[in-house]
C-alpha cells in the first residue's frame, strides 16, 4: 500500500468517536517528530488538540487544519463492512472517517513529511493543528486552541482545511469562506387547559404562528458577494402532554439562521427578538453563536490553490461559500486567510463512507504542491 493509504487505514482503525481520539494524534505526533517537527499536545477536559510546526518565526504561517473525530457509525448491521475495520473493494476504501476526515489528515502528514524531506529551509513556517473535538461541541477543540493562540500572540497567514469538500471529482471546489452559524432555543409560555374551554387557557402555540411565520417569510438579505442570502430553518417544535383535549401550556422551538458577512450575531438576535417582542409574546430565548462568517478574498491563497486544484481536476474549480461550517471559523478571526480543500464528500456521515482510493493518493501530492507554492521561493 502507499504511504498515505497505509497511514488512512491506521487512522481508521482507531475508533475516534468525538471526543475520543483513540491514539490518533499521539501516531501522528510521533511521525513528525521523526522528522523534526516541534509538537505540543493540548488537552483541555476531554479533547486532545495537537499543534506541531517546522520552519522559521520570520516568513509566513501557513497551518494544515483536520480533525481526528468521527460521528457515531450507527448501526452496525447497516454497514457492509466493520466501519472501524478499513477494507478496499474495487478501489474503494471503507471505513468511518474514510472521507470526513481522516484520508485528508493522512494526506497532511504525508505531504509534510515529503515538503521537509525535500525543503528542510524552506521559508516561514508550516504547521498541522488537529483536535478530537470537531464533530461534537466543538468547544474544547479550535475554539479553545484559538484563544490560547490569541492570549500568545500566535500568527497564522494562511489555513488550509482538508473538510472533504469535492463534489463530483477531486478538485472540483475550492471552498473559500463559510456562512455563520446562529442556533436558538425558544420557549413560549401559555397556559394549559382543556380545549373545550379555550377561554381558560393561552394556548403558546396559537401565539407564536404569527411571530413564527414572519421569522421563517423574512428576506433577511439579498446576499453577500459570491454568499448567498441569510437563511432561518425551524428545526423542532415541541409542545403538549400527547393528548388531544389539553391545551399546552408552553412551546419549544428550535430555529438556525446561517448568515453571510452582511451580519454579526448580535445584529441578528436583536432583529429576532424584536419581533417576538413586537408579536407581544411571554418567552425565553436562549442562543449558541456557532461561528461567525469569514470569507477569503482574492489573494495568494486563493491563487495558489485555483492553480494547484485546476491541474488536479482539469478544470478551474467552483469557488464557494457554500456548506455548513467548519474549525476554520476559529482560526480566520486571528486575521488568517483560509480555504478548504478535500475529497468528495457524498458519502461523509453515512452507512458506508468511503473514499476512492485514487484520490486519496493524490491528495499529498496536492497540499505538497500548495506548499511549495506558497513557503518555497
């Protein structure tokens, strides 16, 4: 087996369910080290963090952004195969985390390995940051990591994550900004009774469809360059005993808004409740700020990798701020330009994910070439 396919089995092997790293990073850690990179291990609660680097302080920063969880693989019945047990069939590899994200971060370490071998002075530094808590809460892991980094004064120019990105081939897409992600929690209050006597009761349900229409029908924006337009999707409601004579005497509603640039999360809590207030609602409003937007303009960055991906793919790739987010919404607000390349992502959270075997071997070949365009002069 090549390197990084060898190295993708290792990975998988290791069942690195969020937050459990399963050995995963120390692995890593001790191959770049062989090499001479410089690890620190961060570890705060249940999350393992690493941060290894090689190079110069003066000079660039580019970092390598992964993560060494995977979600839950569900039913094992379900699979073909054992998910923690990688197989090939028909120049497939399966496994969980084969595409989300584990063949990229093999990828990672291969063309670090190879760029020191070939460019031991090379200029600036390069860098890998990888965390066990990216599928999950997502507080211990980039978050964290980033705060540490800001208190420091730590400085990164350029972030490459390898979130499998791809479409249909391999290079297809070149990921160059996220929308912010802004959940709520909403609690209407009413007041129970019998629905044979709605007079003696608030039915919350009732109140809240009015204020609840016109949070989902806003035009929130017209977009924000290549963004599209904000977006509020109502994922939950809860109310009632289960019966159908009682009236309930509160509602619970779940709602998201992923946003572009044209908003901070504040501005847009604010326009929320406005119009719960307006609507003469007795609630609770409880938010998670996610992340905000971040968007790569046009640059040495961007450059680099339409050149790289064009000669992988064929073709110049699709630039987009598409997609949910990613750890790369920590690491842009430290002023680092970020993208995101990877493999196919049709099968990421999936019975049965897989990557095929031929682009997984010519991912460390890609990052390789996007490093030396970037730190080789």
């Amino acid at each position: 087996m090549s390197a990084v396919l060898d190295l993708t089995c290792e990975l998988i092997a290791r069942p690195s369910i969020t937050p459990d790293d399963a050995g995963c990073q120390q692995l890593i850690a001790q191959r770049l080290q062989a090499v001479g990179f410089a690890v620190e291990h961060l570890r705060f609660g249940a999350v393992d963090n690493l941060w290894a680097t090689h190079g110069h302080e003066d000079g660039p920063v580019l970092v390598l952004l992964g993560h060494t969880d995977v979600v839950p693989p569900g039913p094992r019945a379900a699979w073909a195969s054992d998910p923690f047990v990688p197989e090939l069939r028909d120049g497939v590899l399966y496994g969980r985390g084969a595409a989300d994200m584990k063949g990229s971060v093999a990828a990672f370490v291969v063309a670090l390995e190879q760029f020191v071998a070939a460019h031991p002075d090379h200029s600036g530094t390069v860098a890998l940051l990888l965390t066990s808590d990216e599928e999950g809460d997502a507080i211990d892991g980039v978050r964290k990591v980033a705060e540490v980094f800001r208190a420091r004064g730590e400085r990164i120019d350029w972030c490459v994550t390898g979130e499998p990105s791809s479409k249909t081939i391999l290079g297809d897409l070149l990921r160059v900004g996220r929308r912010g992600s802004l959940s709520a929690t909403l609690t209407v209050r009413g007041v129970q009774g019998h629905v044979a006597y709605p007079e003696q009761a608030r039915n919350p349900i009732h109140k809240a469809m009015p204020a609840l229409a016109e949070l989902t029908a806003r035009r929130w924006d017209e977009g924000y360059e290549s963004f599209p337009s904000t977006s509020l999707q109502i994922s939950n409601l809860h109310a009632g005993t289960g019966a159908n004579n009682v009236i309930p005497g509160q509602l619970q509603v779940l709602f998201n808004l992923r946003y572009n640039p044209h908003w901070q999360a504040p501005q847009l809590e604010a326009q929320c409740e406005a119009i719960l207030q307006a609507h003469g609602l007795d609630y609770e409003l409880h938010w998670h700020r996610s992340g905000e937007p971040f968007y790569t303009p046009d640059g040495p960055l961007r450059a680099a990798a339409r050149a790289v991906l064009a000669q992988v793919s064929g073709s110049v790739p699709e630039e987009s701020t598409g997609g949910g987010t990613s750890d790369a919404r920590f690491i842009a607000p430290l002023g680092a330009h970020c993208i995101e390349i990877g493999p196919v992502n049709a099968s990421i959270h999936k019975v049965d994910e897989h990557v095929r075997v031929a682009d997984l071997e010519r991912l460390p070949a890609l990052h390789l070439a996007l490093m030396e365009r970037l730190l080789v002069a």
